[in-house]
C-alpha cells in the first residue's frame, strides 16, 4: 500500500460511499438541499439523476446520515432486481416484522408499523437505489405505497435514485400516475476542471494528506479530460497513479505516470493486448496486425506501423546493397556472367512477401499443379518467377517433367537452391509454393509441316 509512502491515515480513492469524502461543489450542495428539504416537508415522492459512478449512493448516505442523527426510521433498499412481493417483505424484515404469506396481508402489516412510527413522532423514509432496474408493475406497488398517509400528511417518504434510464421508465404513458407524484427532482453534473482539482485536494485532506500538491497542474488537466469529470472515473486514475508513483520512488504525480495509467485502464487496449497479438509473425518478414491496430491508440498504433515498415526497409535495403556490391565484383573480375539474375530470384524470395495459396481450392480437389496466375494473369511462367502451388499426391519429379519437360539430380539442386525451405527435395507437401528454374526447361523440339501429299496418303493409310 502507498498510505505510508505519501503520509495518509486511511485510502483516499476508495469504492465504499463514505459520506465523509463527499464533494460538495455547487450541485452536490443542491441536490443535498432538495433532497432534505422534501423530506422535512413531507413531499412524498423525491427523485435523484445522476449518470454512473457520480456519486449518487455517497450523497444518500449523506442524507441517511443526518435523518438518523434526527430520529427517523430508514429503510436503504439496493437489490432492485425483485418482484412486488419481495419489495414489501424487504420493508417488513427491516422493521423486524415476519412477513405474511399474501400481498395484503403484508400492506396490513406495513401500515400498522408506520402509524406506530407516526404516533412516536418518528419519520419513515424508505431510499430505492438504482430505481431505474425496477420493472414498471414494480414501481406502479411502489406508487401505491405512497397511499399509506393520515390527515395530517404521508406516513411514507420515499426516494427514487437512479441513472437516466429511470427518466425513460416514468415517461412511459402508464406510468403517468406515479410521475405526478414526483415533487422533487435532483440531479448531479461532471465536475470541472477546478472542481476536479478541489476533489482530489478535498478527498486527500480526508485520508490525512498534509503537504505541497501531490499532482502536478498537468496531471490533473489530464485526469479531468480522461475521467470526463466522472467522480469514479477520477477515483481510479488517482488510485493507479499512487501505486505506480509509490512503484516509482515519485513523491509528485505528473501527466506521465496519469498516461501510463490511462492506457492500463483502457479496456480497448487490453483487448488488443490480450485477445489478439500485436504482430503476425511469419520467417520471411514481420507485418503489423490490422485488428490491434485498429484498437490502440493513434499515436501508438502510429508508432508500431513506422517502426514494422522502418525495420522491413532496413533488411531490404541491406539486402538490396549487399546483391549491388556482390554484382559489381562480378563484373570488374569476370564471374559467372548469370550471377545477377541468380541474386534478384533469391532477392524477390527473401525480400518480397511470399504470395499466399491463391489456388487452395483447386488442391483440395487434387487438382494439378500449375503456375500461379490469378494475381498476373497473363504472364509467362518465366515471368511469374516460375512459382507454383504443389497439388495433393504431387512429386518433385512429377512437378519438374510437367514444368520444366525434364527431370535430373542438378535440377533438383536448382530446385533446392531457389527454396530454401525444401530441406528434402524428396518430401513436399500440398499446398506448398515452389518456385522453378524455368532456364532449365527444355525447349519442345519442332515439328515440320506436312505436305499435301502426305496429309492424303496418312488418310488414305498409305
């Protein structure tokens, strides 16, 4: 833990709605006044907005807080995912009675214990957390408890806090009734900037921080833009800071280490961390995975392209200087006069991405193997650089007579030569690319034309 790294009597940015760190700027302070003011009036039905992670449940807390300190009976319901039935038998096990078997049995039960509170002078409020889970035929019971009153005024107060799916719930055409009843409706903004930077001050004072700032103006701009002024949001960016600045050896946070928790903390860049590599290695070159990318970050995602491309030109361009130099010496002291383009097929092998098995199809099928056209269609087989897909039952020897007309150790050689991973010329696999001397292949002898006179006898069978 960094509590005694950073001097703090308790955990600043914890998840536990303790009324003690609430943050009352402007709208807090509203709300909270809304809230207590309906109640002490005996307004009935009260509501609170908030988005998530606002700090919704903290500010009824705070509210519970003080109608404790004042005598009043509270009852705090947020398990909403229930029917009517358990709705009343949650009311009734607060107050310690055993519920009855049937519905109406237990609203005689609840009344009768809210005139006892009545007669004790005593307020009865019941807080509905995370409202907006409640099905309507839920909250049409809950409107019917409002029905529980006196002449004097209701026996019931009741408050209804949730995210802004509860908005799109009451303004249902049945839910008409109910949405009337609402007198007051509170709600809670993002935080500012400024804000952001006395939240974090206020929330530190509390755990017993007592110093010079502890994030730097940067961090905190930062902070407020990542979190979108969402108090949850900020609680977690400041959490991870502490521990990696405590990881650190940092007494001061700065823009760098609230970055480094940002991205650990972006669920899209754990995703493409975790489910998917960030490169699809293969033994010629290294490419840079589409779908990670597309789930970084722009300036990472623009990073890993420059530095696959950067580390792709490097090799080529050794390569390509290496062939150049090796040709030159060729030249100025008479060697093999083929030597370069010997070098340039071994070059596309290396330096040119291999084209993949466009043909799959027809090797499934046990098809012959034949130079592979679709992406040159047109072209020479020479001009393909002599590559072709190895069918199913497939030889090396095969391959060649078909190809190349003629078959011998030294073409195997050949053959060898330009595949570098054909470790055994006599085991070759379906599917496989191979690419052929087709400067071996032995021309077709030509045949001459027939006279007229023999194309007649040769019909005739003369």
């Amino acid at each position: 833990m960094f509590l005694e790294y950073y001097n703090l009597i308790e955990q600043p940015f914890g998840v536990a709605p303790d009324p003690r760190f609430l943050f009352l700027n402007h709208t807090y302070r509203e709300a909270l006044a809304s809230l207590w003011y309906a109640i002490q009036e005996r307004r009935g039905f009260v509501m609170l907005v908030a988005q998530p992670g606002m700090g919704k449940t903290t500010l009824l807390f705070q509210v519970l807080q003080r109608l404790r300190n004042s005598a009043a009976r509270t009852v705090f319901l947020f398990q909403t995912c229930c029917d009517s039935l358990d709705l009343i038998r949650y009311l009734l096990q607060d107050l310690g009675i055993v519920p009855a078997s049937d519905l109406a049995a237990m609203h005689q039960q609840l009344n009768d214990a809210l005139v006892c509170e009545a007669r004790a002078g005593r307020q009865f409020v019941f807080v509905i957390d995370e409202a907006q889970n409640l099905s309507p035929s839920v909250l049409e019971t809950v409107r019917l408890l409002s029905d529980f009153e006196t002449s004097q005024g209701k026996l019931l107060q009741i408050i209804l806090a949730g995210q802004p799916q509860l908005l799109s719930t009451l303004m249902r055409a049945e839910m008409v009734q109910l949405r009337q009843r609402i007198s007051v409706t509170a709600s809670l903004d993002p935080l500012g900037l400024d804000e952001v930077k006395q939240y974090i001050g206020h929330r530190l004072a509390v755990a017993g921080y007592r110093g010079a700032s502890l994030f730097t103006p940067g961090a905190v701009r930062f902070i407020a833009r990542e979190s979108q002024g969402i108090p949850r949001n900020i609680n977690n960016l400041c959490f991870g800071a502490l521990s990696v600045g405590m990881a650190l050896q940092r007494k001061e946070i700065d823009r760098r280490i609230i970055d480094e928790v940002a991205a650990d903390q972006d669920l899209n860049l754990i995703k493409g961390r975790v489910t998917v590599p960030r490169f699809e290695t293969s033994s010629r070159h290294c490419k840079v995975g589409l779908q990670p990318i597309a789930l970084l970050s722009t300036r990472q995602s623009q990073s890993l392209l420059s530095r696959g491309w950067r580390n792709r030109l490097v090799r080529r361009a050794a390569f390509v200087a290496s062939v150049l130099a090796i040709i030159a010496v060729g030249l100025v002291y008479g060697m093999v006069p083929d030597v370069g383009p010997r070098l340039l097929r071994v070059y596309r092998l290396v330096a040119v991405p291999t084209v993949p098995s466009l043909k799959a199809a027809q090797v499934a099928s046990g098809r012959t193997s034949a130079p592979i056209t679709q992406a040159t269609a047109g072209l020479t087989p020479e001009a393909q650089d002599g590559m072709v897909i190895v069918a199913r039952g497939d030889t090396l020897r095969q391959i060649s007579l078909q190809h190349l007309g003629h078959y011998s150790p030294s073409v195997a050689r050949e053959i060898q030569a330009l595949n570098p991973r054909l470790v055994d010329p006599n085991h070759i696999e379906s599917g496989q690319t191979l690419r052929l001397p087709f400067e071996l292949k032995t021309p077709k002898p030509e045949v001459p034309d027939e006279s007229p006179e023999q194309r007649i006898a040769a019909v005739r069978g003369g």
